[in-house]
C-alpha cells in the first residue's frame, strides 16, 4: 500500500501486526477522488478485528506473493473471510 501510495521504489516489505491506512489521491472520470486504503493485519488472531473495517468497504484487495505459495492459500482464507464477513456486517 506504500509503495502504491507514495509512489515509492525503495519501501521495504513488513508483516502487517497493526492497522495501516493511506490515501490515494487519483483523478476518475474527470474528478479528483481519495481512496482511502487499509492494511489490516494477516495474522489469525487479530480475524476479529476485521468485520470492523469491512462494515463500510466498497471493496476488498486481496494480494500475495508469487513467490511464496503458501501466500496463495492465505489468500484463499482471506477471501472466505471477506465474503462471510462482509456481508454480515452489511445485514447488521
């Protein structure tokens, strides 16, 4: 998300163990929107804190590394986790 945000080569990667927010200033159709991106950690025992952050998304990134195979099935995880959660934070 750095790097994507602050157009940044050098950035070293860094297991997420706490919450990241940036912003993305991008034009779209003729206008100037924020995209408002959230780093949420990866690790199980911070799974609850997730549906928080899900409650008002418009969407969900999921990413991984090529390299790192068992990155893949982390993010099959991840995407049963948005799916299950999304859309119970939206039912509430």
């Amino acid at each position: 998300i750095k790097k994507y945000t602050q157009s940044n080569e050098s950035i070293d990667y860094k297991v997420s163990i706490d919450t990241a927010f940036q912003v993305k200033r991008v034009e779209l159709d003729g206008r100037v929107v924020n995209i408002q991106l959230w780093d949420v950690p990866g690790h199980e025992r911070y799974g609850g804190l997730t549906r928080t952050f899900y409650k008002y998304a418009h969407g969900a990134l999921i990413v991984f590394d090529l390299s790192r195979p068992e990155t893949f099935e982390n993010a099959l995880s991840w995407l049963s986790d948005v799916t299950e959660k999304l859309f119970d934070a939206r039912q509430k």
